[in-house]
C-alpha cells in the first residue's frame, strides 16, 4: 500500500471543528454550528429561515439556494 498524502491529511477527521466551512458543499448539515454559521452568513439568511427552507427542499446547496433565489 502507497500513501501519497501527508501524516496531516493522513489524520484529518471529517468533523474537524477548526474548518470554517463544511467539507462538502453540496450539502446543508443543520446539526453542526459551525456549517450553519457558515451557510447563514454565505446565503445571507437567518438560522430560522434556513432550517425552514432545508426542511421544505432538503439539504442539498443548489435546492436550497434555488428556493431562496439565491444563485451559485
């Protein structure tokens, strides 16, 4: 087995709290904080509006975005 990464990437974890935005973008996680500060400060939207508009289309970014009006 041949591993070009670095030990660093090697042990990165998906949820690691430090990044600033979520590991994938196509996707909305309202249960992490720190994805949801991201998405409300990147769709311009508050925390409520988000959830209800995540609950209506689902997680998905370009759904999410579509409702709102918002283009990528």
């Amino acid at each position: 087995m041949t591993f070009t990464g670095t030990h660093e990437e090697e042990n990165a974890m998906a949820d690691d709290r430090s990044k600033r935005g979520p590991a994938d973008r196509r996707r909305i996680n309202m249960n992490e904080d720190y994805e949801v500060r991201y998405w409300t400060e990147t769709l311009g939207v508050s925390k409520e509006e988000l959830a209800k508009t995540v609950v209506r289309v689902g997680p998905s970014a370009d759904a999410v975005r579509r409702e709102l009006g918002k283009a990528a």
